[in-house]
C-alpha cells in the first residue's frame, strides 16, 4: 500500500513515518505538514534517521495523487481539509484526531459516503481491547458502583479530556443504558454535594512527556476494580493505525472504527 502521513514533522507524524518505513508490505507515498513549515522540501526519512527520497509538503492533492490511504492525526481543521482532497481523489483514510465536534464528525459520516474511513480516538490495539472490556464490567457493576475515568497526557495535547477518556465514558453510558452528555462530570470544586451515583466523572492531568494513561474506575462497598491501559511511547498507535490502513485496503468507502478493523463489533 501507497501510504501517505499528514503532520509527518510532528511527534506522531514521526512515529507513522517510521513505521511505515519498516513495514515490508507499505511505502510512504507522501509526507505532508502546514504551509510555512521549517520542514518542507526536507526529506521525511531524516527526521527518523532513515532517508528516503520523500519531501515534505504542503500541497495536498499533488501530495495525494499517488497514495492510497493517508493517515492523520493532526487537528480538527487539518484533518478537514485533508478529508476534502481525500474525497475528491478516492483516497482511503485512517483518522485518529481529537477533539472533534459534532460538526466535523457529520463532515467524515458523509465523506465516508464516497471513501472508505476508520475513524477512532485511539488506534491502539490495548485499548480497544479495553473498550471491549469496559462493556463487560459496566454490566456486571451496574448497581452500586461510582464511575471515574482519570487520564493523563502530556504537556502539548491541546484538548481535554482525551478522545479516548471520552470514549471510554461513552461505552460505559452506553452499557448502563445512559447518554453521557447528560450524566458525564467534567470537574469539581468548591462543595459539591455528595456524589450523583447516576454521574460518571473525569479527572484530567496534564504534564511533562506523558504519552497516554487512562483508567475507570469502578469503586464500590469495600472494593474497587480499575481497568487500565498506560502508553510507554506512541507506537501502539502508529502500529494500530498501520492495521486499519490495511483492513480499508481494497474497499471502496463506508465509516468503521477500530472495533470494525479488530474484529470486536
């Protein structure tokens, strides 16, 4: 597969360029990054230690118009453009950006019209394992149980919480029969009262080089069980995403998610 990285300057972007470098069935067709850039026109193997004779640019449907599938994990209007040119050349996408509203989401459901998609909060392989398992848990621990997602990030990440705590309060709601906007608890301060037990809170830190931590906890009478899934560095997600590329080789257009791409659904 023709594989092309958007953001490819960037601390994931890196990630992706090597692996797709390393893998033995994918070549690296394209490597984009925002105009004005201190990276463009550079080769996008250096910035790994792996020349190889990609440039990056800030073009998108000349960069796209030999790749097969591009993966991003920009930024919401980043990855509308993109989705754009994806569209209109037939490209195949893999999006693991966050912080999208409901807006955007209705943007990627209809481009998905023309174009195969996966779009998830988090591509690793773990922590869609643990979406599975929350289900489970949230049915079993029904009654009788506070809920809190705790996750933290590092310094850089611009929204908060994070997809994936987002995610995990969604299959959580979902499993309790709930919606989460109505019953989700983005902070506390000053006196709150006593604990909502229909609510499911979250907690957010924010600091140094965090890659990824996330937990929900479930703290009863007397016990607590906590299902946690902690990144040492980023290429769970690079390799995840390499997988949905691959599961989307071939079809011509539809929305999936890593769920899909696993085998979970």
């Amino acid at each position: 597969m023709r594989i092309a990285i958007a953001g490819s300057s960037g601390r994931m972007g890196r990630m992706l360029v090597e692996t797709v470098l390393k893998a033995e069935d994918m070549q690296l067709a394209a490597a984009l990054d925002v105009a004005g850039s201190a990276y463009l026109g550079k080769d996008a193997g250096e910035l790994v230690g792996a020349p190889c004779g990609v440039s990056i640019r800030a073009d998108i449907d000349a960069a796209l118009a030999g790749a097969d599938c591009l993966i991003d994990f920009t930024r919401p209007a980043g990855t509308l453009a993109h989705l754009a040119s994806c569209r209109k050349l037939g490209v195949a996408m893999v999006i693991g950006t966050t912080g999208m509203e409901a807006e955007h989401k209705r943007q990627i459901q209809e481009a998905a019209r023309d174009i195969p998609i996966v779009f998830a909060p988090n591509m690793a392989v773990g922590v869609n394992l643990v979406f599975k398992l929350l289900d489970t848990a949230a049915r079993v621990l029904a009654q009788g149980y506070d809920i809190e997602v705790i996750e933290a990030h590092h310094r850089h990440k611009v929204d908060a919480p994070s997809g994936t705590a987002l995610r995990m309060g969604e299959v959580v709601a979902a499993a309790l029969g709930r919606e989460l906007k109505q019953c989700a608890v983005y902070g506390r301060e000053g006196v709150t009262g006593e604990r909502d037990p229909s609510t499911i809170g979250f907690a957010t830190v924010r600091g140094g080089d965090i890659v990824g931590d996330h937990t929900v906890l479930f703290a009863g009478t007397g016990e607590r069980v906590e299902i946690t899934h902690k990144a040492a560095s980023r290429m769970p997600y690079a390799l995840g995403s390499l997988r949905a590329a691959r599961f989307l080789n071939g079809r011509s257009n539809g929305l999936y998610d890593m769920q899909d791409v696993l085998g979970l659904r």
